[in-house]
C-alpha cells in the first residue's frame, strides 16, 4: 500500500472528526494504522481481537468521542455479534472502516471474505459504501461518520484494492 | 460464601455518586437496577464487551472514575482484554468480576455448566501475569469493602476477582422495571453530556455534523 494512499484515509478520518480508534492490525492496511496510532489527534487503542475493540469504541462513544473501528474483513466477522449488539441493541453510532480485500480486482484470491463481508454488514443492517477510487476515499469516510451520528447506528466503509493498491 | 447480592448491596453503599459503572448483561445489570437505580450506569453490556466498553469509557473521560461490574463468563470470552487494559493502564479504572464460575446459574435453581473460573482458572494470577500489578481476590463483604474502596482511591487499573455462590440464593426485590439498552443509552449518554460537557447524541436526524 502507498504512503499516500495511507494519508487519504487519514485525512478522511479527521475530515469525520474521528479522535479515537480501536482494531486489530491488518497486514495489508498497516500503513494506516501506523499512522493513526502515531497521529496526536487519533487515541488509538490496540486490541487483541475485533470484539473487543468494539466494546472499546462503545465505551469511548459514551465519553464523547467520535470513535472508528478500523478492522479487515476477517476481523468483521470476530466482531459480528458485538457489533450486532451495538447497532441492533443499543442503537449506538461506530464508524467502520475496513480495506475491502476480496473483492474483484485483488490481485489475492481472498474469495472467502467476498462471500462474508457485505452479506455480514447486511445482516447486522449496518449500511455501507465500497470505494473503488482513491478520490472518493476521504468524502466518503466523512459521509458516513455524518450519516452514522445522525441516525444513531454504525455505518461502514470498505476500501477496494482499486482505491487503496 | 457470599452471594452477589451482598456484595451488590455494599457497593451501593460505599460508591460516590459520580462514579460511572458499566454492568454487564443479567443479574448484574438486573440486581445493579434495582438496588441503585442512576443515570451513572450503563447497563446490559453483553458478553465479552463490559471490561472493554469500560476501558473505552474510562480512556475517554480520565477525570471519572469508572467501575467495570463485570462477570467471569462474560470476561472470559474476550480475556485479552485484560493485556489492552494493563497496556493502556488508565488510573481511573477498576474491574470488579463477579465470580460465580458457571454460566446461567444465577438464572437457574441449579448451578450451570462451569466456567474456566469454575475449574483451575484463577483470575487474580491472570490478570496479574497480564501486567495489572493490582490484581487481588475477595470472598467476603469486609473484604471486598476494603479492596474496593483501596482501589478508588488509588491509581489503576485495578482487578478485583470477587468470588460468589454459584447461584443467587437471594436478590432484590423486583420494584422497578429496569431501563432497556435503548432507554438506558440515552440516559447515561445525556447524563454524560451534563457532567462531563461533552456531545455525544449529535445532532439528530437532518442535522449533520
């Protein structure tokens, strides 16, 4: 992934107002996460599975924070019943974002997380955008942190390998 | 041994009122309602999710102090959490686990099936081994006073593992219905707002940002 590439998605947090991040690193998105947990304006709390981490975006939206997950599509389905809980039970607005691997045009073949991803997010009635240009990347993180405080519920972001590769 | 109930009991009558707690799902939540109805509590956090909601809660607002009422099933699931919050090591942070080492005996007249704490598992060693230094065991009222009231007034993350009957032999009385997730958020999230200035609900539908 290129560094600028990485700064997009930065920029698209801080555009939303994001101020606080959990997840568990991804291989292929670790640019991202080396420069949220290094960015002054970003608490970023690594965690030791995605579940986890969405207990602690909860607890951080409670505090006033405007908290992001920032998981990769297996780490979507670790967190599925917490996240059910959180948008379905409680009603309580995380932005998610996650590097959409699997889809058509990755050069790896990760066809399982395909088939689970957005069937997943549909499950959980958390609506979503999949970003297939760089340039899009920033106004639609932005968009759906906007849209996901005003109705109170999680929104999520999946970043292709077309937008981030 | 004591029951959660007792220990309940004296929690309520020892805690400030700004105290924030995050109660996990069942009896917790429901006895927790009962013997101290507060905007102060988050209630229902399910499991796997309370000691982590309640780091969150506890990094977001470090001038509150934040009491996570968690329980040795629910812990358990999401064990790791203990290593993010030895990591993260927030001073205002107390877990307190309510150890009855089964699942569902508290809903039952029988004990459940057993949990790792009902076998070898010991949670105080866990959590010490996980690097929080103040990690300690109760199985009584004076004790678990004693702990709870060392860890509010000293820097955390504190744990403390307070090991309960099996099943709730006694439990309050049902006055009051209990707040749901939904009517609960908004209660503690507009509690919150006041005490602490801060936005958390938004600006609602049609207004953004």
């Amino acid at each position: 992934m290129k560094p600028e590439k990485a700064r997009l998605v930065l920029a698209g947090l801080k555009e939303a107002g994001v101020n606080f991040a959990a997840g568990v690193p991804d291989a292929q998105f670790i640019q991202v996460y080396r420069m949220v947990a290094a960015d002054p304006d970003i608490r970023y709390v690594g965690t030791a599975n995605e579940a986890e981490a969405a207990g602690v975006a909860m607890g951080a939206w409670f505090g006033g924070m405007r908290p992001a997950l920032i998981i990769a599509t297996s780490g979507l389905l670790v967190a599925t019943y917490h996240l059910a809980r959180i948008n379905l039970l409680h009603e309580v607005p995380l932005l998610i974002v996650i590097p959409y691997r699997g889809d058509l045009g990755d050069p790896r073949w990760m066809g399982l997380y395909q088939k689970t991803t957005e069937p997943a997010l549909k499950a959980m009635d958390i609506p979503y955008r999949v970003v297939t240009r760089s340039a899009d990347i920033a106004r639609t993180i932005k968009d759906c942190q906007e849209s996901a405080r005003a109705w109170l519920r999680c929104a999520a972001v999946l970043l292709t390998e077309e937008a981030l590769w | 041994m004591v029951t959660r109930f007792a220990l309940l009991k004296e929690l309520a009558s020892i805690i400030p009122d700004d105290i924030l707690i995050v109660a996990s799902i069942g009896n917790n939540s429901g006895f927790w309602g009962q013997i101290k109805d507060r905007e102060s509590n988050l209630l229902h956090v399910t499991m796997g999710m309370c000691s982590a909601t309640a780091l969150g809660l506890a990094l977001a607002l470090p001038d509150r102090r934040v009491i996570a009422l968690d329980a040795d099933g629910n812990l358990t699931l999401n064990l790791g959490v203990l290593g993010t919050v030895a990591n993260e090591s927030p001073k205002n942070l107390t877990i307190i686990v309510m150890d009855n080492g089964n699942y569902l005996g508290s809903h039952k007249d029988e004990p459940g099936m057993p949990t790792a704490t009902g076998g070898k598992m010991n949670l105080e060693g866990v959590g010490r081994q996980c690097g929080i230094a103040s990690s300690s065991t109760v199985q009584d009222v004076e004790s678990f006073r004693d702990k709870v009231q060392s860890a509010l007034s000293r820097p955390g993350p504190h744990l403390i593992d307070a090991r309960i009957e099996a099943l709730d032999s006694d439990r309050p009385a049902r006055a009051k219905r209990i707040a749901d997730p939904r009517q609960n958020k908004y209660q503690f999230a507009n509690y919150i707002e006041k005490a602490a200035g801060v936005q958390i609900i938004g600006g609602g539908l049609g207004n953004f940002g």
